[in-house]
C-alpha cells in the first residue's frame, strides 16, 4: 500500500496510507489529507488510482501544485516523488521502506528562565546599523577585477584559527566576503522559486565566509503566537552530521529576539550567562554567535552558528561579518518574497483572465490570502445573468464547412466575451452555439443589472457590425435573456472537475427569456427592470408562461 510521508511547515512529521480509490487534499477538514496551511487551497488536489497507478490532479487550486519542483496539472505518481502544496512538502512512496525523516533535527529546548546578562553584547538597529553596513560596503572603491582577486584570494587563504590568537580582518576583507556572499544569492535570485531553497542558499555561502561546524536558521510564525519554525540547518561535513539532533537553546534565541542583540559567546562551557542553558552543556559547545534576521524593522527569526572545536572559538569580527550578512540577507528575503507574491499572482491571472474581467482579477488579487480562498466557496448573493444564443445555428451549420463555422464561433464568442469583461461581467460557460454570464459573482455591484443590459445592446450592435464587417455569406441573428435574483455562486462540480458558476430559478428564469425573445430581441425579467428603470427605453410586453414555472413572468423588452 503506498503511503504520503508529510512534513508540514512547522517540521511534524507524519504517513498516511493511500487506502481509498480517491484521496483528497486540502485545508478544508472534510479531505482526507487535511494540511493546516494559509497557501493550501480547500479542495487542493487529489490522488486517483488507476489500474494499479496513482494519478494526482491539482483541482484548480490558487497556488499550485509542485511535483519534482516543476508545477503540474496532472501527473502519474512514482516512487519518492517529492509534492509540494504550499509550504508542506510530500513524499509519494510505493516501496517497503521507512518513510523519509528529515535528516537534519532541530528541537528548541524550552529551558528555565536565564539570569541577566553582564556580558557586553553588540546592538543593532535596524535602520542605523544595517544601512551603515550597506552605505560602508558600496562605497568601496576597488575596481571589479582587484575585487574579484581579493575574494578569491581570501577564500583560499581561510584556515583553522586558535581563538586567542586570530588575527583580526581588515574591513575591506570583510566588505568583501560580505559583497561576494550577497554577489552569489543576488545572483540566483531570479532562478530560485522556493523560498525554502533561497534560505539553504544562504546557509550555504555563509559558511563559505565563516568556519563553523553547523549553524541553523529559524523563523518565528506570527499566526502561532511567535513559535519557532526550523528553517534550515546547515553541517560542516557528515561526521557531525552523524552525530544526532541539535539542541537549539531558547536562552540564546530569546535573548536575539526580545533585546534586538547579536550574541557571541566563547568557550560556551564556561560561560556563565548560559548557566541554565541546558542543551549549550549538553553539546559542549565551545563557541555560538547568533544574530537576528531582519523584515524592514522586524525580527522575522535568527541565524545561529556553532563551533565545538576549542581552537576555533568565535570572534567579534565574525560576529560583525554574521551580522552585516544577516542584514543584507533581510533586504534580498524581502525581494525574493515579492518575487514569490508576483509569480503567484500571475499564474493566478492566468486561471481567472479566462472567466473574469481585468477589474474583477484586479480586486480579487488586491484581497487579503484569507478572502482569496474563499472568493470562490458557495454563498448566497444577488446577481444578475446573462444568456445569449444564436438562432437557427442548426440550419447554420448544414449550409457552411465545419471549418468556417469553426472560426465564425470564435470570432463571435471573442468579441462577445470582450464585451462582457468590459462591462466586469464574469463569463460561466459556453453552451453550444449560446453563453451564460454572470454580473455581481462573485463580487457584487450596485450596478450589476445596468451593466448586464448595457452589455446585452453592445453584444448586439457589434453583432451587426461584425457581419456587415465579415460579409458572411450566411447571417444570423441573437436573442438574448436577462434577469436578477438571489443564487448561489461558487465552485460546484465532483472533485476531477470543478467550475464556478451560480444556481437558483433566476438562473432558469433567465434562461427562458432568453428562448421567448425573437431575433436580436433583449428581454428582461421584472427583478432587472426595477433596477434599470429610467435608465433605458423599455417596452412591457408583460405575462408570459414559461417552461418549468407555476407562475407567468412579467417580461419587458429593452430597445435601443
């Protein structure tokens, strides 16, 4: 039986068996694989298997779907495939073996409250400390080509250091182990997709710059009341890799965060301010720096390195480059997010320019994560739809080559839609030879009657015009309906695929105007004209009986 092996973002790890024919995911509690993340969408995907084969399907989720680290639709699943949804990675897994655990543990040790701290610390400020550092390191006036040598040349000559004895770095060394460690994250900047995989790029050219055993970033989750989330953990080779968890100390990581400091402690073992820091004894480290890493003027989590070797102990040199890196490091995270935020809301253009008008997507997308999610779940609202059909398409389609019937479609549907967008109607679906369009779904307007008929006498007129235009051998003509009432408007369909759309007897009610009017005739309902009134030339044509309905409608007809 395969199973999903899953990691959430706040690093729990779980399996579930695939057991079912279907499986769903989602953040909404009746999936089966429910996943607790803002970026998941409610019914976000799911898996079918098929003759012995797991298929999964993204169902049109706001986010996507990631396989592999490549966005998919639909994809035949295969041993140890990686899905990512959201921040939660997946693992797919057919054969008999452990489910992966992440081989790097990070546990924060909640230890008893710490003593005051005597012992000088470096303080930041954000605006102060971190723009002197940018203003210091492009203001350095070496040629690209020196610079370039210099780096190279200080990399080559790093070697271990004894603690007491460590010559103390010229600023232009740092400066430029500083600037050659931002030159490769700016970089791959634009190449790295995964916010998680940018944080491991960081890790990792850091410890090009500074001799550490391991270090870890960690970022604090506003939502859970400032919890810590294990980011990245980062080891200078296997052999310490080997050697089990890391113990990170909330003594040192709460000091960074509440006091807004850069803690550097040498030969932790006899460090008295780490007195009742129980997992700094329980590793015998000899030496720790850790600096805050900044969101503009918000500490959005720390970088924290380590070193147990005693003739490697930390100096406040190194605690300056941490920190000068730390603060650059915290204006390219802030690019990469709106990286992320525009890559997201143009794929999420991409679904909805189909079906909604610029102004509509603009709103949508203008929204908070929260009511992005839920724009699309069923609610009661009152809007205004849309039917419009040609006549005698049948009789159409015997006279002309299916090829010009082809083209003459959409030519005629593109035109029509555009029309629609332009009055920020929302186009449901086509039908045949006819269109359903919604106004007020799934954001109402005041509005939405007026734009529906004035629409409908644009959709005719340039009817006219595109076959007077075209010079079709064959014309035709439209008849179009229109009313308002209260629907439901949301997603509706089985979980392989799922369509917004809106329910209710308006709907139908519009839909048999639509078959009562004659060629190029607009009727409307009596909802929609006590909210057009005044503002059209209306003629009552009034009763009318129509099919599936006990009552006559009072129908109108609008005129030019």
């Amino acid at each position: 039986m395969p199973i999903i092996n899953i990691i959430s973002q706040d690093g729990q790890i779980s399996d579930f068996p695939i057991a079912k024919k279907k499986t769903t995911i989602g953040r909404s509690r009746d999936n089966d694989i429910v996943l607790a993340d803002p970026r998941v969408s409610h019914y976000h995907a799911i898996i079918i298997e098929q003759d012995k084969n797991f298929v999964l399907t993204d169902l049109g989720s706001h986010n996507g779907t990631m396989i592999n680290k490549k966005f998919v639709q639909k994809f035949l699943l295969k041993h140890d495939d990686e899905i990512k949804i959201g921040n939660t990675k997946l693992t797919f897994l057919t054969k008999e073996k452990k489910s992966p655990s992440r081989p790097d543990t990070l546990i924060v040790t909640k230890e008893s409250e710490y003593e005051k701290w005597h012992q000088q610390t470096l303080k930041i400020s954000p605006k102060e400390s971190c723009q002197e550092d940018s203003q210091t390191l492009l203001a350095s006036p070496k040629p690209k080509k020196a610079l370039k040598k210099q780096i190279i040349s200080s990399l080559s000559k790093r070697k271990s250091r004894k603690a007491k004895s460590k010559p103390e770095a010229l600023p232009s060394e740092r400066a430029n182990k500083v600037l050659f460690v931002l030159y490769e994250i700016s970089r791959q900047l634009n190449s790295i997709h995964d916010f998680n995989e940018l944080l491991k790029k960081i890790m990792d050219h850091i410890f090009m710059v500074i001799d550490a055993d391991y270090g870890f970033l960690i970022l604090t989750d506003e939502e859970k009341n400032n919890q810590f989330i294990p980011a990245v953990i980062k080891y200078k080779d296997d052999k310490i890799k080997s050697k089990g968890e890391i113990k990170a100390s909330q003594t040192i990581i709460n000091k960074v965060i509440q006091d807004k400091v850069a803690l550097l402690t040498s030969n932790a073992m006899d460090d008295s301010r780490l007195a009742h820091a129980e997992s700094v004894l329980g590793q015998k480290i000899r030496s720790a720096m850790c600096v805050p890493l900044w969101k503009r003027e918000k500490i959005i989590g720390v970088i924290q390195l380590d070193s147990t070797r005693i003739d490697n102990q930390f100096t406040e040199e190194d605690l300056e480059l941490l920190k000068t890196i730390s603060c650059q490091m915290a204006m390219i995270l802030e690019q990469a997010s709106l990286n992320q935020k525009i890559r997201e809301e143009e794929r999420m253009r991409g679904r909805l320019e189909r079906f909604h008008s610029p102004q509509v997507i603009d709103m949508i997308l203008k929204s908070s994560q929260e009511e992005k999610e839920n724009i699309m779940e069923a609610k009661d609202l009152k809007a205004t739809i849309l039917f419009s059909d040609i006549i005698g398409f049948t009789e159409l389609t015997e006279k002309m080559p299916p090829r010009e019937i082809n083209m003459l479609l959409n030519q005629f549907f593109s035109r029509m839609t555009d029309i629609i967008f332009e009055n920020d109607g929302t186009l449901d679906k086509y039908i045949g030879d006819s269109l359903m369009a919604i106004f007020g779904a799934p954001i109402e307007k005041k509005d939405d009657a007026e734009r529906a008929v004035s629409a409908a006498l644009k959709m005719r007129q340039e009817l006219a015009a595109m076959i007077d235009k075209a010079g079709h051998r064959e014309k035709f003509d439209i008849r179009i309906g229109i009313n308002t009432g209260n629907v439901v408007a949301g997603n509706i369909g089985s979980l392989k695929r799922m369509e917004y759309t809106v329910i209710g007897n308006p709907v139908n009610v519009a839909s048999r105007l639509e078959s009562l009017a004659q060629p190029n005739q607009i009727i409307i309902g009596e909802d929609t004209y006590n909210h057009v009134k005044g503002k059209f030339k209306i003629r009552k044509i009034g009763p009318k009986k129509v099919k599936g309905s006990s009552k006559d409608i009072i129908a109108y007809e609008v005129l030019d």
